[in-house]
C-alpha cells in the first residue's frame, strides 16, 4: 500500500452532513488514509432529536473522544454511561452502540474508525431514510398520501 500524501485540514473544511441529533463533519476519509482509518467530528445539539440509530461494525473498531458537553453511550448488557470532556468510548468489531445528547448543551466528539471504509455513504444514507420516515409520519397525512 502506497503511503498517502501529507494533509491539513481546516476547522472550516470538510464535508458536512446532517443527522437528526446534529450534524457529522468528515475531517478524513477512509479514501484519503487509503482505508487504513477515517476520523469525523460529531456536532449534537441539546436534547438533540433523540439517540442516534444502533450501530454495530463487523470489522471495524470505532472510538469516540467527547470534546465538550455531555454524551450518553448505550452499550449491549449495562446501563446507559454519561460521559463528559475527555472521556474515551472504545469499541472493537462487533459491539452495537449508539449515543445522544440528553443536556441542555451542545456536545462534541470525535470519531476514529480502523479501517476507515467510507462511512460518508452510511450517514448519507442515514439522513436519507431520517428524512423519509420524517416524510411519511408527518407529510404524507397531510397530503392524504398512502403508499401503495
């Protein structure tokens, strides 16, 4: 595997996607590490729409790294963990997890995935069903819409 060119990325680059408790920013894609990790940055707003979807990596280690505010983690067999600034959330292949921001604050972290496939499509694909569930619970009985 060839090494990847040096990189510097700005606060203000990178690409944005919403989620329905904030927005994911990539700070570096699987692509541009050529998959050997990728680290994107969590924005949740206070009280921010809920948990995130649970999410499970096959084969795929995932750690989180709150940056400010206060993240709650579920995890399979314990309770729910509220952790603060500084925390650190490891978990290796095959753990289910999911987070939210239960404050009345703004919350950030860190997220670093080895190996870094293309998680873009995934939050992409995320926001896509977020909209359409959003779509068919609000909207469409509004509009008399029945899907056939």
């Amino acid at each position: 595997m060839a090494c990847a060119p040096n990189l510097i990325r700005l606060p203000s680059s990178g690409d944005l996607t919403a989620l329905r408790a904030g927005y994911v920013r990539s700070i570096i894609s699987g692509a541009q590490t050529d998959g050997v990790y990728l680290l994107s940055e969590f924005s949740l707003m206070p009280r921010g729409g809920g948990r995130t979807f649970n999410d499970c990596h096959p084969n795929e280690d995932e750690t989180f790294y709150v940056l400010e505010g206060e993240v709650t983690f579920y995890l399979p067999d314990r309770a729910p963990v509220t952790a603060g600034a500084g925390s650190l959330l490891y978990c290796p292949q095959g753990t289910s997890h999911a987070f939210e921001n239960r404050t009345d604050r703004s919350a950030r972290l860190l997220c670093m995935r080895s190996p870094g496939r293309d998680r873009e499509t995934f939050f992409r694909e995320q926001t896509e069903l977020s909209l359409w569930a959003l779509w068919e619970a609000v909207v469409a009985p509004v509009l008399g819409y029945r899907r056939a």
